[in-house]
C-alpha cells in the first residue's frame, strides 16, 4: 500500500483526503475532488461531456445505494426528469409531456415576469379527464377556463362558471 497524509491506496481503491484534487490533462483541465461536505466534477477548460456507449441510457440516479432515478438521458430519444423516483416530465420528437402520477393531475405552471407577483402565475392543469386553466391573481387559484372530456367547456370570471358548452349549444 502506498500512503501519504493525502492519498492510500487500500483493497485496489485509491482514496484521497477531502479537498485533495484528482487533476487530468496537460494544463490539469479536468478536476475531481471531495471538499467534506460535496463531490465536484470541474472542467476548467471547454465542456464536460458524459457518455454511453452502444445507445445504453445515461442516467443520473441519487438516493441510498443510487436507487432513485433522477434523470434519464437517451441517445436520439427521451430526456426523462424524475421526482420521487417517478417520471414527470419527458421530450418527445413533437415537444414535451408533463406526466402526473397515479390518481394524481399533471400540472404546468408558467410564472411571468419573475413569478414574483400573483398576477404573473398561471398553470395548466390535466387531471380525470378535465383540463383547466387557473390564475393566481387574487392569492388563490381561481379557474379561467375548464375543458371536459367528450366536448363541454366553460369559461369562469372571477371563479364563477358565466359561459359553457352543452349537447345542445350554450348557456351563458
């Protein structure tokens, strides 16, 4: 075993103290260390780039014993996010999905300007065959519109249902 206050070499691992710096390349561009607390991967110089091979997925995954996948990235296809160790979010050739749970709504919030007012919160919501549209102007959130399944929507003012769809035309 080779050891010094820095680094030992134990079992085929090498171990180095916190704050000691694995540096690769020519100019040292490549950086991996430990400072006690968090891990750092740091390319000083151009980009950092992480790969398969044979169009394997790339994942990065956290949790005890790396069990929780966080993210999912797929050559030519899917970049996958994951909360909880569940999908909720994935690009598609045609754009994006946002994917709720079981027995959950998937929910999009689009926040203007900052989001740093009510009035800049918005979110579209899907869930048992309903779809809307809400605010959050007044501190809560109120829906705008509301689109059902098989054909029925309403319009909302102020939370209050004023317009909607029926079989038979509208009522307002």
């Amino acid at each position: 075993a080779v050891t010094s206050a820095a680094i030992a070499v134990l079992d085929a691992n090498l171990q180095l103290a916190d704050g000691v710096k694995i540096q690769l390349g020519t100019d040292n561009d490549l950086e991996i260390y430990h400072d006690g607390n968090d891990a750092f991967i740091k390319n000083t110089n151009g980009g950092l780039n992480l790969s398969t091979s044979d169009g394997n997925p790339l994942f990065i995954r956290g949790g005890d014993n790396m069990a929780e996948t966080l993210a999912k990235f797929t050559d030519n296809g899917a970049v996958e996010l994951y909360n909880d160790n569940i999908k909720t979010f994935q690009t598609d050739a045609n754009g994006i999905q946002v994917i709720g749970p079981e027995g959950g709504s998937a929910n999009l919030y689009l926040y203007g300007d900052e989001g740093d007012d009510n009035n800049d919160k918005f979110v579209f919501i899907a869930n048992d065959g309903e779809f809307y549209l809400q605010n959050y102007t007044s501190g809560s959130w109120e829906t705008n519109i509301k689109a059902i399944g098989n054909g029925a929507t309403e319009l909302y003012h102020n939370n209050f249902k004023s317009f909607n769809t029926t079989s038979d035309g509208v009522q307002i």
